[in-house]
C-alpha cells in the first residue's frame, strides 16, 4: 500500500521539465513543529530520546500543558496553513513566525478549524490504522483535542495569541538551544545543498534512490510513499513537490497537501551521508591535524582567498601558505578557480559530509 504521486504529462516528458516540478525547502519554523512532534512520544523517536527526555526536564508546567493542548498541529503532520501554505518562504525563524502571524490574521479562522477537525479524521479513520499501529505507530494514543477545537470555534484570536506564548516560552526554554548545539540549520543547509546540486546533475527519478529513504521509491511513471494505507495524488501541470528535510522525523515520512501541490518531510538523519575509504579518511585527518591548516580552512570556508591574502592573515611566506593549500588540496580540503589573473581557494563539503556541524563549532582564534 502506497502513496501514489503522479507527475502531470507535461512534467514527465524529460529530465528537465520534472526537475522543475521539484524544490527542496529549508524552514525551521517546520523543524520547530518537528521538534514538538517527538517530545509528544519520545519512545518512538530512538534517535532522539536522549534529546527528548533531557528537553521535557527544561519545560515547565505551563509549557507542557500547552504541547498537549496545541498537539493535533504537529502529532500528524503539520497542515500547510501552519507554514502559510508556503505563500511566503524564509530563512528565519522570526521571521517565519511574523508571516505566520500576519496569516493567520487574514485567514478565515474556519479554514484553520478545518484543516485541524481533518488531523482528527485522518488519524481516526486512514492515519493511524491497526497496521500502521503495529509499524512505526505501535501504542500510540492520541489524546483529546475537543478543547482546541471548540476554541477555534468560539474564540480563534486567543488561540492564536495562546499558541505563538506557547512557541516563545518552548524556543527559550528549548528550542533556541537545540538549534545552536546541534547546529541545525548548517545540519540542513548542507543537507539541501547536497541534494539540491544532486538532482539539478542526474534528475529527480535518480535523487529518490539517492536520498536513501526506505519508503520512497519511483515506479512507473509515479513517485510512491510506503505507507499503510492507499492513496493517488494527481498533480497539476502547474503543481509542485516540495521536498523537507528534517533532523527530528525519524522514523516518520510526511505527506501533506497544500495549494499548489504536496510537501515531503523526509528524514536527513538516519542517512549515510558520504562513503569513504581508509586511506582517503586517513589523509583527510592527516590533513586537519595542523592548527596552521584548520585556521586555514575557517578563514577559506568565510571567504575565498589567494595564496597572497592567506599569507598576510597568518603572516607566513607564501611558500609555506602553498605547502599547507597543497596537503588540503590533496585531501580534497579545498578547491581552486581562476579569477583574471588570481587563483582563488575556497573549502570543499568533504568535512560537513563527515562532520556536519564541524564549522559551527569550530572557533577561529581573533
């Protein structure tokens, strides 16, 4: 039993034309949701028990009842009118959060209920059946949601005041921290970048075996998600596929609908992220082992530079800034290209494919 995504005739005929149908998108606003998803059950979450359990102890009374109260956004999916149906994409999470805000404003408050009361059908009638309760759902029990509900019907301006306290008071308790320690969004940006570059270079039929998730496969002329109910989704000629990444949806995959077609959220965690044998491995730590060569490296992954700008930032001839470019160069550290009359060195994303939060905490001496 599958998800069936079917492109539009225009939008299978090449590479090319599907390509364009298809956008990965970085937003943390969606791994904030995410995030709230797995303090819900963490049990279910392997990966991020530890964070879970260690989160939840920093929440207080008050922010706990309010992650029950507001589950039915993120205990599913997370439904499009939570990301403005992607009218409005960007980068930062306050201002993820204003548009948010000013959306919700203008939007019939009915709109909202309605796409809440679905999270309730779904997970009561094709979500969550006895066989997806055995898979990745086993013991769940959702718990009541007729409060919020019946708020939004009756007063949906204090609901949404309610909701954006409870997300003020989670982000500084939690969130905030979680985003800077594990360095998620370098974490998701390299993950889209990646990807991204991928698809752009072999198409989307080849990115879905490349982005290594289990339950999504192409068959036929349709992009199939394993899940354990049926469902065909026809896209428009003028729909798209968004594609999003996440650090907490493991062991979950989301399909959700919004306007102008559906939006994936896939797991980025539990993915091997480069193969790479022991004697390249060796070199590239043989490399990194010179403090001379890693304050190299944070001042090339900045900027790019020549051999000449290099020298003067580390006061060095430039025959010894060529000696150290050399063993990164070879280690596959850095990378060179011709600017008019000057070679310019820049990093690679050989150490964020081993490492991903490498450059976040990485500190360069002032």
């Amino acid at each position: 039993m599958a998800i069936s995504i079917i492109f539009g005739k225009y939008a299978r005929q090449t590479n090319e034309t599907m390509t364009q149908r298809v956008q990965f998108v970085y937003s943390p606003l969606n791994e904030l949701f995410r995030s709230l998803h797995v303090l819900l059950n963490p049990r279910h979450h392997g990966m991020n028990i530890d964070w879970a359990l260690a989160a939840k102890s920093r929440m207080s009374p008050d922010t706990l009842k309010n992650l029950r109260y507001f589950e039915l956004i993120y205990e599913l999916g997370v439904p499009s009118v939570f990301f403005n149906n992607f009218q409005n994409l960007s980068a930062s999470l306050d201002e993820e959060i204003i548009n948010l805000k000013q959306y919700l404003s203008r939007e019939n408050p009915e709109i909202v209920f309605q796409s809440l009361d679905s999270v309730v059908r779904d997970r009561e009638n094709r979500f969550i059946p006895t066989l997806a309760k055995s898979l990745e759902w086993q013991d769940y029990q959702p718990a009541g949601s007729e409060q919020l509900l019946s708020d939004l019907r009756t007063r949906p301006r204090n609901v949404y005041e309610r909701l954006f306290e409870f997300i003020a008071t989670y982000r500084q308790e939690v969130f905030d921290d979680t985003w800077q320690k594990y360095a998620l969004s370098n974490f998701l940006i390299t993950e889209i970048q990646r990807q991204s570059q991928y698809l752009h270079t072999h198409g989307f039929i080849q990115l879905v075996n490349h982005l290594q998730v289990d339950r999504l496969h192409w068959k036929g002329e349709a992009l199939e998600v394993i899940k354990p109910f049926d469902e065909k989704i026809s896209l428009k000629e003028t729909d798209v596929i968004l594609l999003v990444p996440s650090y907490f949806v493991w062991p979950h995959l989301f399909v959700e609908h919004f306007s102008q077609g559906v939006t994936i959220t896939y797991d980025a965690l539990n993915k091997i992220k480069t193969r790479i044998s022991a004697d390249e491995l060796s070199g590239i730590f043989t490399a990194l082992s010179d403090p001379v060569r890693l304050r190299m490296l944070g001042y090339l992954k900045k900027e790019a530079q020549t051999t000449q700008s290099l020298g003067q930032m580390l006061v060095m001839s430039a025959s010894t800034v060529s000696h150290h470019l050399k063993l990164l160069r070879e280690a596959n550290l850095v990378k060179t290209r011709k600017q008019g009359k000057f070679v310019l060195y820049s990093t690679t994303d050989v150490i964020e494919k081993l490492m991903p939060n490498f450059y976040a905490y990485f500190q360069m001496e002032t």
